[in-house]
C-alpha cells in the first residue's frame, strides 16, 4: 500500500506513515545560563498561524497571521553556537532537532525539524520553525 502522504513522493511503497509538514513562528525570550560557557535557554510560543509568502519579479513579502486555535509552547536549554547578525546588537542561529518520539497525537513521532532564529540584545527571540514529521497511522 503507498503512502497517503500528499506531499511527498519518497516514501516507499508498504511504509504506511502520514507525513506532517508545517511552519511555526515562535516569540519569546532567550539568554545565557549563568556560569555555563556557551549554554542557552529560550522559552517562546506559536499560536495558531498562517504562513504566506508571495514572490513577484519585484519582491518577496512574507506574513504570519494569527489564527483562532491551540499553541505550541517550546522551552529549551542547549548548547548552540550564536554569530553577529549585519544587524547591530542582534544574534542569530540555526538548529536542526530530531523528533524521536511524542506523546498524545505524536506518539511515535520521528523527523527533523529546523529552526532560523533571531536574538535582540535584550533577549527577545523570534525562531522560525520548518517541520517534516512522520505519524504511524
């Protein structure tokens, strides 16, 4: 039996997951752990969106609109590496997590999600969110 999975052709034939595709974009805070050498902690949330990107031969736009429904809510230590953005004062990064499992409606989650983040010098954050989640049906 293929795969009901409506966006991607890789899965083979006899490999019966539902593929999960979505954008968050998450606001919070973030900042150092004292006495911790490179170690960061972050706690943002995503409520419910709408992600759109339009491309004309003259521009790119992009907007996130707030939808009625439940958020995600991520809180994080980790050890990660932040440069110098063209911006003065502002950090950014990159992380790729590994979904190795979830509860409720994610349990036995597995996929990649990668994130594109911005800190401000006083440590708000805004953390772009790209996921590719496989569900056992």
């Amino acid at each position: 039996m293929a795969s009901p999975c409506r966006c991607c052709r890789a899965i083979p034939a006899g490999i019966d997951v539902k593929e999960l595709v979505f954008a968050l974009e998450f606001r919070g805070r973030a900042g150092a752990v004292a006495g911790v050498e490179g170690k960061r902690r972050s706690r943002s949330v995503a409520p419910s969106q709408a992600l759109s990107s339009v491309m004309t031969a003259a521009a790119v736009e992009g907007d996130v609109e707030r939808l009625t429904g439940d958020e995600a809510v991520l809180e994080a230590e980790v050890s990660i590496v932040v440069v110098p953005s063209d911006v003065p004062g502002v950090r950014r990064g990159a992380v790729m997590w590994k979904v190795t499992g979830g509860d409720g409606r994610f349990a036995g989650a597995h996929g990649i999600i990668t994130s594109n983040f911005a800190v401000s010098p006083d440590g708000e954050v805004v953390d772009n969110h790209y996921a590719r989640i496989y569900l056992p049906h």
